[in-house]
C-alpha cells in the first residue's frame, strides 16, 4: 500500500459518484497512476437502493458514522 501511494500520481479520497468518475477519468488513456481510498463497510443494502430507504439509514451507525458538526448559523 504504501508503495502504492508513493507512486500514485493522483491520490482520490471518497469513492462514490464522483470520486469514481474522476478516477475513472484520470486513469482512461494508461498515462497515469490514480489511486482511490474509500472507508467503510459495503453498501449492499435494500435500504440504500431504494430512495425511500434512506430515512432508515439516517441513525443506524452501521452506514452513518454520526458525525457531528459544530452548528452552523445559516443552516
């Protein structure tokens, strides 16, 4: 791994939709070297597929990691 980062020209951290498609996109003609890093447990799940399902996902800590933020004044 961590010759993998010291050759890496890109380094993407966050595999979802865009994290993939800038790899994707960086990598396509060989000419780069792009690694991408991504935490956490597969997304299998019916209640990730399903639009709807995401109110159920909202506080189980098996998908959210339930970070919290210092507040914000305009959200």
């Amino acid at each position: 791994m961590a010759s993998d980062l010291n050759n890496a020209d890109f380094v993407i951290v966050g595999g979802g939709s865009a994290g993939c498609v800038m790899a994707a996109r960086l990598s396509e003609n060989g000419r780069h070297k792009v690694l991408l890093i991504e935490a956490g447990p597969s997304d299998r799940r019916f209640d990730i597929d399903v639009p709807v399902g995401y109110a159920h996902t909202y506080l189980d800590p098996k998908v959210n990691w339930m970070f919290n933020s210092a507040p914000v004044p305009s959200l």
